[in-house]
C-alpha cells in the first residue's frame, strides 16, 4: 500500500501545518549545531520529510520497515539514502548519528518494547545529539490506548496502534538516558483524530 499511503499524505501537508514545520526546523537547527553527524529518519515512509531535512541543509538517511516503502522513497528522492531496518533492532554504530526523527512511527511499538526503543537511539546518537517524536496521544491517565487496525486503502490488514500521553512517553525517553527540552501539544488538525503530541529530547554531552 505503498503507493497509496504517498498519495494519502503527500509531500507539501508540512505546507498547512506551520507548527509542526516549526518544530522540524527547530529540530534542524539543533542537529545542525551539534556538529556534522546525520539525522536517521526512523520510519521514513515515502521520504517527504527525509527530503525536507536535507533542503534544510541536514545530512539525513531514511529508515523504513517496509520495503516496498524504501522502493518508493529511492525513486522518488534519487538523490538520497533509504534502507530497510527496524528501530526495534538499530543496524546502526554506537554514537554515530547525531539525530533521531520518529514521526508517527512509535505508535507502532507496544508497551514493553518502548524503553529498549528509547534506549536503542541513545546508545546510537552522539553526545548532544537530538530526538525529534510526533504522534498522535493518548489519555493523560498513564494507559495506552490501543487501536487494532483491520483495513486500510480497501485492503484487509492486522496492526495494532499502541496512543500514549506525552508524559508517558517523555518519562520513558528519561529511562533511556534522553533528557526532553521541549513538549508540545496540540488540538486535532482536519484529518486528525486526537491531538498530537512532540517531544525535543538530546543525549547529554
């Protein structure tokens, strides 16, 4: 569904969502003063914001489960680095990257694989490196919310959506050694059906 899911959310919707967009420049700008590590985009999907990074001038690579997903990406952005890989299990170095971005990608993880997750980005970012997470919330109670997923696109599939509070979420990041600078919450935009949640996290220096 690869092809669908592209159409489905196109490279300009950053254009209509102005904090949002706000918050990945800040997020560049943060990874551009740290120094020359690239950012990994962990579930790139189709490379809109992969691409997006790089016109802001940030050394980036794209990282996406599916690969028919990373088939789309390359063709459509040639000029840029996608692999196949999961960030349940980074195929990355210890302190090589000097950037994590996670948007809409960690709703897919369940509840008792999110710390090793967290943790798995500090043990590949470099000292100050940043972490940028966008997803949609959950309820401020400290429980997930999961959401079982049987269709998409017309077609029949399984997957379970896992929606947590960003407090949940930022204390998580702590017991991964990642200290959150930044948390914003904000109403549902058209299409959206929560609120959205990001969090601006580094690794200590």
């Amino acid at each position: 569904m690869a092809e669908q899911y592209a159409a489905r959310f196109p490279g300009d919707a950053l254009d209509e969502r102005p904090l949002d967009r706000a918050l990945l420049h800040a997020f560049a700008e943060q990874v551009r003063a740290a120094g020359p590590a690239p950012v990994a985009d962990l579930g790139s999907g189709p490379g809109h914001v992969t691409a997006r990074l790089h016109r802001l001038g940030v050394p980036v690579f794209g990282v996406d489960l599916s690969p028919r997903m990373v088939a789309l990406a390359r063709r459509t952005h040639p000029d840029l680095r996608f692999h196949v890989g999961s960030m349940t299990s980074l195929d990355l170095p210890d302190a090589t990257v000097g950037g994590i971005l996670a948007l809409d990608s960690l709703i897919h993880v369940p509840d008792d694989r999110l710390t090793a997750v967290l943790a798995g980005f500090h043990r590949v970012l470099v000292p100050g490196g940043q972490v940028l997470l966008g997803f949609g919330s959950g309820r401020g109670d400290g429980t997930t919310e999961r959401q079982r997923v049987t269709e998409r696109f017309g077609r029949p599939m399984d997957l379970d959506h896992h929606y947590r509070a960003p407090e949940t979420v930022a204390e998580c990041l702590a017991e991964a050694g990642l200290r959150v600078w930044a948390r914003v919450l904000r109403e549902p935009l058209d299409g959206e059906d929560r609120p959205r949640a990001c969090l601006l996290a580094h690794k200590a220096v």
